[in-house]
C-alpha cells in the first residue's frame, strides 16, 4: 500500500514536501505546537461511588473512584487524597495510586478506609485529587466514623453515704452508644453481708442512641463496721461487660436517725437566681418537721457531666423557713470535683441539681438557666473624699448591665440608700468607673436609714449595687489613711510595647505602686498584678514604665492582643498599696 493510500494527515504530507526541498529543519520545529492543540482538547472526570461511607472505629470500609476518559484521554493520572479535619486515626488508601484510562473509557481505583479505635468520632471530608497531564480534577468523599456499638453505665451519685440501721439510694443510668439497642443484665456485688443492697428493674433495655434508667438502695445495719468500701454493679449484654465501682461511706446511725424520732425533712424550691454562669442560688424551703442541714450538692447537665461538691458546709433551713443556698461549679467552686466534661450555666439550658442533708435525705430540683446572665466582679476601688468611692467594676456576664440602685451599709447597720440614681451601663467584659456617693455629697438623693456616717480611715463598708433587671451585688471596701493622689505630668512612647508616664504624687502621703492596667478604646487589656512599682513621696515626680505584650511576660491579657499605634488611645489604671485608683487616657 502507497503512503497516501494510509490516509495520512495534512502534517505529514506537508512534512515530506518540506523534506525533499531540503528544510526539514523548520518543519519539525512546528510539529510540537500542533502536538500540544490536540492535547489540551483531551480531559478526563473524576467521581465516587458512594457517598457518605460510615466506618465503625476499629473497622475498615470501601468506596471506589472512577476516572473517565474525555475526547480521547489516556494519560497515566496520579491519585492522592487529603483528610478534613486532618487526623492520624483515620487513613485513606488508593490501590492503585495511578490509572491510565482507556481513550473514551473509564477505569477505577479502590478506596479503603480506615479508622483505628482511638478516631474521634465525627463527620471527615476526603478530598481525592486527580492529576495527569496538564489536567487536575478533584472529587470529595464524605467519612462519618461511627462509636462500636456499646453501652456505659453511670451513677446520679458519685459516692454515697450510709448510716447504720438507715439506707441511702441512687439512679444507675444506662446510655446507648454508637447503634447498641439490647438488654443489658445488672448486678451487683457489696463486701460483706451487713452492707445490703437492692436494685430496680433488670434486665433494662436501651434502644439505639437511649437512655433508661433504674434505682440502687443501699441499706447499712446497725452492726455493719464504719468506714468506706467500694460496690461494684456489673452490666452485661452478650459478650459486652462493663463495672462501674460506687464508694460507700458508713457512718455512725445517731447522726442518721430518722422519723419519727428525728422528724421528717421535706424541701420544696420556691425560686432560683443565677448570678453568673457558675454561679446560681436557690430558695428553698423547709416543708418537713425538722431542721435540716445541708452538706453535699451534685449539678449535671443534659449530657450526663456532673459537678460535685463534697466539702460544702451548707446551711441549716428551719422549719417553715427559707434559706437563698448558694450553689457554685467550675472556677467558682475550687472543692468541686467534675465527672465528664467542664461545662457553665449557659442561657436556655436545663440543669439538675441534688442537695444532699446530714441525714443523707436527697432532694433533686431541675432549674432553666436565665438568659441571659448579668455579673459583676470588683477589680478595685479609690475613695476620693470621706463621701465619695470609686469601684470600677468589669460585667463578666453574657449581657450589659445597667445600674439604677446603690446602698452603702456600715458595720453598725446604718445605711445610706439610692433608688432614684441613673447609674452606668457596663458592657459585656468592659469595665466602668462608677461613682458612690453618700452624706453631704448625695443630697437629696440618698435616704438614711440609722446614724449618719462618713467613710472613715480604717473602715470597712458594705457597697450593694442593684441593676434594672432587679440583681444586686455587693462588695466590701476599706478606706485607709492619709489622702493619696496622683496627677499625669507627661508621658512617652519608648516602643510599641513600652510607654513611660511622668507622675506627680500631691497628696499627703507616700504612694506605693502595687499593679496598673492598660487598655485599648475595644476594652482589650494587660494586667500586671504582680508588679514592683516605685514609691513615690508626697510632691515629688517619678517616671514610671507601663510595658505590656511582648515587653511584659509578666502581664496577663483579656481579650485580643495589641501593641501601641500612633493614633489610638490607651487607659491605664494604676492601684496603689492602699488599693486606691488613679486613671489616665493617653494618645500615641
């Protein structure tokens, strides 16, 4: 068969024209540029074949990714994958890692899957990336790791305390994890036979993703030795076995004795009040025919985390009567211990709280979180005369608050009263001045109840500021000797971190620096409280260094870090050994 009976392309026949007139050098030239046209019309598509694939930790799954040739694409393709958010639990494996489609054809890659036991679980993105020749196509692979079908067993008490010839009780509950749903078996196993127990209903069954529960009564005779001992209550459902061991403290019966004798201790909640968001006060009344004492609380919230209070010396509600009980978690309550995870009063969630009497009687109450919450913390004060304090105070709630009351209280009882006042409005994690005035300064205004007073070198007072919401929160402050006062003279920027401020002393006494705070006009703030300032003497002048950031290792932030710009305006409270005041706004 002849060349051009082969059908050849226009190229080639050019090409051996070219040939034979000797310039076949430029003609090769030209044959990559007509290579490379054809080439960019080829592309090829990238898919899965199922998508979300679910794989229980500890378990492997598949899916499948499909390259597809378009107009005639048969490159060799590479295949990687990346893993959101990223974990070293979870692989991904391509088998093979690169594919040659046939021209117009598809052809497949595996995708395996695995999740070791220790995967959180959770939903991942797989993003498979594609790459051959001049083309890149990605296709997502969505991977929801599932929890091994299980079950945990958990007590409403973490600890229970018994006393002889009395019982005590609590609620074992059981959560379904991952798909588990079955019947689970439950005994239970105590030291000796004097330390009595009995149990509610078993089997019980959980259905996938529930929760059921049942009772556990503890019964202590009047011959079982005090001290404490462990109950181990064993769940079981087919080859799954779970303890969980519950510390029993046996105490003397005389405390523990019950009615009639001792009569009848019955509590029913008339109130609450959450003051911040580990903070919550309940007012609860005596309903029974004893006085009664309160020592232990449990909080717990939707998910079953629990904060519990075993050192707590509550107090003891006489008959009738009604007692605000102070009931506090997470960094208000350093005695509190925590089962599961850390959590705060949030705004529209339920909690339960169990209060617990010297009798070992339990009372349990389900209160709503108030949203939202207002709170606020005394970070120092100044008094600049015998009638007038300064408290600057941060709202550290999830709210403003307005303040429209105040009352200044004595340790004799007298009290000066402020109802008609148009207080400040503390922002959210701001802090404001805020001006108390009594006696001759707060006329009309202020009411009297008892003697008049002055505030007094050596004394203490008693401030109550109340907020349009009805809340009230009361601080003390004690006004010290001699008069201190500072005045700004001048003041430079050193650096970015570092500014010196020219200080005055005109008062009649020596002031010692004790700590400062600097803020931004966002409320943004370094404090250095652990600071050695100067002293300075009565009507002299000292330069004093204010660093903060990276100047200031030292300094503790709240909120977003910031340096000094030119521009902007900077507050910096200073408080003196007395815990006295003195504020100043600076420019760069």
């Amino acid at each position: 068969m002849s060349f051009l009976a082969k059908k050849a392309p226009v190229w080639a026949v050019v090409l051996s024209a070219l040939a034979a007139t000797g310039i076949s050098t430029v003609a090769f030239m030209a044959l990559p540029a007509l290579s490379d046209a054809t080439q960019a019309s080829r592309d090829f598509s990238v898919s899965t074949s199922s998508s979300p694939v679910t794989v229980e930790q500890g378990t492997t799954a598949t899916s499948t990714i499909t390259i597809t040739s378009l107009s005639s694409f048969d490159l060799a393709t590479g295949l990687t994958t990346t893993i959101f958010p990223p974990t070293s639990e979870l692989t991904v494996h391509l088998n093979p890692s690169v594919v040659t489609p046939p021209a117009n054809a598809k052809t497949t890659s595996s995708v395996t899957i695995t999740a070791s036991p220790r995967t959180p679980v959770g939903t991942y993105t797989v993003t498979l990336t594609a790459t051959g020749g001049t083309k890149t196509h990605t296709a997502t692979l969505t991977i929801i790791v599932a929890a091994v079908p299980d079950f945990t067993i958990t007590s409403s008490l973490t600890s229970l305390i018994v006393y002889q010839n009395a019982a005590n009780t609590t609620t074992l509950t059981l959560t379904s994890i991952g798909s588990f749903s079955g019947n689970v078996s439950l005994t239970v196993t105590a030291p000796f036979a004097t330390l009595g127990v009995a149990g509610g209903q078993s089997p019980l069954h959980l259905t996938a993703g529930g929760t059921n529960t049942t009772s556990l009564a503890v019964y202590a005779s009047p011959q079982t030795p005090l001290g404490t001992y462990t109950l181990t209550v064993t769940g079981t459902s087919g080859s799954l076995v779970h303890t969980l061991n519950i510390p029993i403290t046996v105490k003397s019966g005389v405390i523990g004795c019950g009615p009639p004798m001792c009569g009848t201790e019955a509590l029913n909640l008339e109130a609450d009040f959450f003051t911040s968001t580990t903070n919550v006060t309940l007012y609860l009344r005596n309903t029974g025919s004893a006085s009664l004492t309160l020592q232990s609380y449990y909080v717990k919230d939707a998910s079953g985390d629990q904060w519990v209070n075993l050192a707590w010396t509550g107090p003891t509600i006489n008959v009738n009567a009604v007692a605000g009980t102070q009931i506090l978690i997470g960094s208000s309550c350093p005695s509190c211990t925590l089962v599961g995870s850390p959590f705060t009063f949030t705004g529209g969630n339920s909690y339960t709280i169990l209060v617990v009497t010297a009798r070992n009687n339990q009372f349990t109450f389900t209160v709503v979180s108030s949203n939202p919450v207002e709170s606020l913390s005394l970070i120092t004060y100044s008094f600049s005369s015998s009638t007038n304090a300064t408290l600057y105070l941060r709202s550290t709630g999830n709210t403003s608050v307005r303040l429209t009351s105040y009352y200044v209280r004595d340790t004799s009882g007298d009290m000066y009263t402020r109802t008609t006042w148009s207080g400040q409005t503390i922002f959210t994690n701001s802090s404001a001045p805020v001006s108390i005035l009594i006696g001759s300064s707060c006329s009309p205004d202020c009411s009297l109840t008892g003697t008049p007073f002055n505030f007094t070198a050596g004394h203490s007072y008693t401030v109550i500021v109340a907020t349009a919401n009805g809340n009230q929160f009361g601080f003390t402050v004690t006004y010290s000797a001699g008069l201190e006062s500072l005045s700004l003279e001048s003041y430079v920027f050193t650096s970015s971190t570092n500014v010196t401020l020219g200080l005055r002393n005109f008062g009649s006494t020596s002031i010692s620096l004790d700590s400062y705070y600097v803020s931004d006009t966002s409320n943004n703030t370094y404090a250095q409280a652990s600071w050695a300032g100067p002293t300075i003497t009565a009507n002299t002048t000292a330069s004093v260094s204010f660093p903060i950031g990276s100047s200031c290792p030292s300094c503790t932030l709240t909120g977003t870090p910031f340096t000094f710009t030119p521009g902007n305006s900077y507050t910096i409270i200073i408080v003196t050994g007395r815990n006295n005041t003195f504020r100043f706004t600076i420019t760069r």
